[in-house]
C-alpha cells in the first residue's frame, strides 16, 4: 500500500449517549490512529470538555479548533475539532431522549455529508445516534445508512459487517422476518450479489468469491423445508455466474459463517438482519463494525448503540469506536490505491 493517509471525519453521535465518550477515549489514547489516517471530529467542543470530567483526564487535552478539514494538524496530542453548529448544550442530559441531542448528532451527520460530497474528507466513522431523537428531530429516515444514502443521492448503500476476515453484507437489515423472505428474491439477490462484485473489485479484490447464504435450514434440503432456495436463491447465483460474477451458494447458514471467518470467501450475503448480526456479533462483539459502500466516500460505524443506561458513568470503551475508524481508513486507502 501506499503512504496515504485518508482524511477522516469521526461524528460524535448522540450527545446525551456514549458516543463523546468513546471518541474522547479514541482520539485522546490511540496514537495507532493517527498512524493510520488524519482524524479529525465533528461534534461539540462544551461537550467534549465535560466528558474530561466523565472519564477522568488528569493532563489537559489541547484541541485545535478548525472550521475546514484543511485546518487540522492531525498530530497525536493534539484533537481537531470542528463544530457544525453552536449550541447551549447546558439542557442535554446523559441517558435521556431528548430534541436537541438528536438535532445536533443530525448536524454532525449532515456536516461529514457536506464534506464528503466536496471531496474534503475520505471517510467517515459515526458513533451512534438514537432513532427516537432524531425523530423528534424531524429526521424522517430510519436512521444513518438511510440518511447518508439519500443526502448523497447514491443509487445505494451496501451494509457489510466486518468482524476480522468475516465481511458480511445484507439483503435486508431493518424488516421484519416474514418480510424480510419475501423480499429476498432472484432479482433483489442478484442486485446484491452485482452490487457487492462492484464494490470489492473497486478495492481491488481481484475477481471476489462471494458466498450466498441459505435461507432454510440445510439449504432447504431440496425442498423439503420450503422453496426459496430452488425458486429464488440457486437461479441469482446462476445468473450472477453466467454474468462472470464468481459467486457460489446457496450455502447452508449454519456452516457459511464457520467457513467465512477463515477466509475462505471475500464476502459473505447474509438474507436477513439477524442471521449475519449473530454471526458477527457472537464472534467478536467489539471487533464487529459495519462498512457503508456505494456512497462518494467511505463511511462506518459502531455496531452497538448509545448505551443510555451507562452514558455519563465514565465506563464505556472505545474499542469498537477505535476498530470502525482504523478499519474505514484502511478501506478509504484501499479505494485510493485502486484510483
């Protein structure tokens, strides 16, 4: 690889959860970040002073106060700090749901988006948002793959789980199950399967050997438990093979994770929410952070959420926050590389 080191933008999530937290943590203890990217975040200067009292800083942290990414000193010791907005931050209150909290984790979204659409950063990695707040917020999208999607008007946002050599990506995520198969068709999976093909090659994965996942148990056993496999699942993989796509399955869901963690595929296409989620998560809870393709630039995220039973105690980590920064910027610079 390269010398390059991707700009990236870490949003400070919901401010009354964890997400100040664990990026103080991040960006205040991990020099191995700064090795790997120039950070910088996006988020409230007030609000990352009172969590130095929260996680107990004894040394004082020097922030740089940057209005363009072009600002940034990126220098470990030293924290950028770019605030979309002013805000009297004086009514958020750890661990509760509040309009103002989620109007500024929108803000901080809405800005990475600005900037990413101007060619000014490379990647993003968000901490997390809580959906009821940016609902009081007005925001009308579930939450942020489908924010980051619309604002930047990409065709789509493909969703993949990245949890060591596990890269899982997913037909659908936020359904119900009912739903969720029968919305897993021919046409749907074969989207998904051209769709993952594009975007690894696009990182330099050279003809990717993706994996399609099974539906039923045992693959259906030839249709003894139910159909989607032999209706829908076997002809997507037919095509995308006639298509010069190297895509095998489907594979039984029980097995297809086991081999996915020892590298055997370049990507796995897990059918529905939970069947990649307890894969990844049960593997390594911490080390799973979820990888947005599609969009002008790189995005990821924490694969928890805002923790509001613990915001404000002090004892959050930034391991998951740290692995969805690193793992950005490695992808960020693997997109370049292949420019």
């Amino acid at each position: 690889m390269s010398d390059f080191k991707p700009i990236t933008a870490v949003t400070m999530g919901d401010p009354a959860g964890i997400g100040p937290e664990i990026v103080l943590r991040m960006m205040k203890d991990s020099k191995e970040l700064y090795d790997q990217c120039k950070p910088f975040i996006i988020g409230s200067l007030p609000i990352l002073q009172k969590t130095e009292d929260v996680i107990g800083v004894t040394q004082p942290i020097v922030y740089n106060k940057i209005s363009d990414p072009s600002e940034g000193k990126y220098q470990f010791g030293v924290i950028d700090v770019l605030e979309p907005n002013q805000y009297d931050c004086s009514s958020v209150v750890y661990g509760e749901v509040q309009e103002l909290a989620g109007r500024m984790s929108v803000d901080y979204i809405m800005k990475s988006i600005e900037l990413g659409k101007a060619g000014k950063i490379d990647a993003v990695s968000t901490a997390p948002i809580h959906k009821r707040a940016i609902k009081l917020a007005g925001v009308k999208q579930p939450g942020h793959t489908e924010l980051y999607q619309d604002e930047t008007d990409s065709k789509y946002a493909l969703t993949m789980f990245s949890t060591h050599k596990l890269r899982v990506f997913f037909v659908s995520r936020h359904m119900a199950l009912k739903d969720a198969i029968d919305f897993a068709s021919k046409d749907v999976v074969l989207d998904f399967v051209k769709n993952i093909n594009t975007e690894l090659t696009q990182i330099n994965f050279k003809n990717p050997l993706i994996a399609v996942a099974a539906m039923n148990p045992h693959g259906g056993d030839n249709g003894l438990f139910g159909r989607e496999e032999i209706d829908q699942l076997i002809p997507a993989v037919e095509e995308a093979k006639k298509l010069g796509i190297n895509a095998v399955g489907p594979l039984p869901a029980d097995s297809v994770f086991y081999q996915g963690k020892d590298g055997r595929f370049d990507a796995i296409l897990s059918l529905y929410h939970d069947q990649g989620h307890i894969a990844c998560k049960t593997y390594d809870f911490e080390k799973s952070i979820t990888i947005t393709f599609g969009l002008p630039f790189m995005r990821s995220s924490v694969d928890h959420g805002t923790a509001f039973d613990i915001a404000g105690k002090g004892i959050a980590q930034s391991v998951s926050m740290l692995e969805s920064t690193i793992k950005v910027a490695e992808y960020a610079k693997m997109k370049h590389d292949n420019q």
